[in-house]
C-alpha cells in the first residue's frame, strides 16, 4: 500500500515517513524543501498549490497523511498562515479524492478549539473537553485548523471516503520536549491556554498510523494526548486556578490531561507508550 506524507520534513512529518515504512507501507514523501532521497521510497519536492506538481504527488496513492501547514499564527503574516493551511488542506484532500485516494489522515491540532492562541485567555466550557466542543477562537491558526476538518469531512462526503482529523497538542521528544517542559515547570501558566497538553511525537506518529488502519467511514475528529499533563501540579489545582469558570463533568484525578481522548483508545485502539513522568 503507498502513501502520501506532506510535509515529511517537519518535526512530525518526519516521524510519521520513518514509522509508516516500519510498519510495511510503500512511503513518497512531499515537503516543499528537498528531502533526503534515503529517508523514503520515494521523494517529491515542490510547493502545494503547483496543481501538476501536486497532482503527480497523489497519483496512485492509496492514502494520504497531510502534515503539511504553517504551524502557528506567529510564524508568518497572519494572512499567509490562514490562507496557505486552508488552501493546503483543500487542494491536498480534495485531490486525493479525486486521484482515488481511499484514506486521509488530516493532522489537525488541539489549537481548532481555539484556546491555544486566543488573545483573550479563553477557557473551556467543561472539561475533560470532547470532540463536539465548539470552535470558540480567534486565531487564524485554530480558524485554519478548524476549517481543516470542515474540508475533509467534504471531502469524506464528496468522494466516499474515510478521512481521520487527528488533534494533537503539543509535539516533541528529546530536547524539544525537555525545553517545553522547562518552561511549564517554572510556570505553570506558560501553558495555560493549551491545557497542559501534550504528546511525544513517535507516539503521534504511531496515532496517524492507527488512523490509516482503523475500521472507521465517513469523517471522524480525534483527540489524541498523553494521558497525564506537562505540568507538576495536580490537574484540579491547575483549571481551579487557571481555568476557574470552567464545568468540571468528571474527576481529574492526579495529573490527568484535561481532553477526552476515549476515541483515541475506542476507536483507534492507541494508547501512548512514551511518558516524561516517574510516578
């Protein structure tokens, strides 16, 4: 089976071209920067938006992971951001359901909610927060993330496909982690809007190989996190001091993460093997 990864250059992109080819599958990897010919089957340089380009990409693809997008609204011009990842998003998916793509995986972010970048310090309206928590943001990012989902739920309709938006949080491992860690310890509200969520990147790139193998149909948004936060502080403590207003539905016990991520387990059947925590 062959696949297509964008953005097989970014930090999750490259974990997920290196996972997918241990677990057997064909790899032609896409980045708009070259890529070293070695770390996939195959390999495509060019910019999204060459339609030819684009189109050679996902000729006989089985499956498609887009992991391509500008990931903050910080990055670049916020009229860049918002436009590059929505016009991405649709010209990826939507051209993989017309070139006969039968699955997409659609990494999306935690950031569609809309409290990771909001200038207001918005909090949820209950917690552990579910996939049916509106959009409540005012970032472009989140927007484009958000719209992301909008696409390949079209998409899914459109051409009768299986398409899996997964939201992560935070990504890393090693010394990017350590750093965000750093920085949630010596305060806590560093990662106020973001819930304290996090997940080592081996592990989403082992979600986004679940999500291309899971029984599912139609279009499916996923939570995906670790199960405790990258904070030292008990969880409850943390939304009763940061996050006071918000609907607490079930307990928080210790440090558990603030999402609900039972379609994670249920429905991909993953469950995360890497933790920074010694309990």
């Amino acid at each position: 089976m062959k696949v297509l990864v964008t953005g097989a250059g970014g930090t999750l992109g490259r974990e997920v071209t290196a996972h997918l080819r241990a677990e057997g599958w064909t790899v032609r990897a896409h980045d708009r920067a070259p890529l070293d010919p070695a770390v996939a089957d195959e390999v495509v340089t060019g910019e999204l938006s060459d339609r030819k380009a684009l189109s050679e990409a996902l000729a006989g693809a089985d499956a498609v992971v887009h992991a391509a997008a500008l990931p903050s609204p910080h990055v670049a011009p916020q009229d860049e951001v918002f436009l590059n990842n929505v016009s991405a998003s649709h010209l990826v998916l939507d051209g993989a359901g017309r070139a006969g793509a039968r699955r997409l995986v659609n990494v999306s972010s935690l950031s569609a909610l809309g409290f990771a970048f909001s200038c207001h310090g918005l909090s949820p309206a209950a917690v552990p927060v579910t996939e049916e928590h509106p959009f409540v943001g005012d970032d472009v990012y989140g927007l484009s993330k958000y719209l992301g989902e909008a696409v390949a739920a079209r998409v899914a309709r459109r051409f009768g496909l299986t398409a899996v938006s997964l939201r992560f949080p935070f990504l890393g491992t090693g010394e990017r982690l350590r750093r965000h860690l750093d920085a949630v310890h010596a305060d806590p509200a560093f990662d106020r809007s973001s819930l304290w969520g996090w997940l080592d990147t081996r592990d989403a790139a082992r979600a986004v190989g679940a999500a291309l193998t899971a029984e599912l149909s139609g279009h499916t948004v996923v939570n995906v996190a670790a199960p405790d936060t990258s904070a030292l502080e008990p969880t409850a403590e943390l939304m009763r001091r940061h996050h006071p207003h918000t609907r607490l539905d079930a307990p928080l016990d210790g440090h558990a993460v603030p999402f609900d991520t039972r379609r994670s387990r249920e429905l991909l059947g993953f469950t995360p093997r890497f933790a920074w925590r010694e309990e």
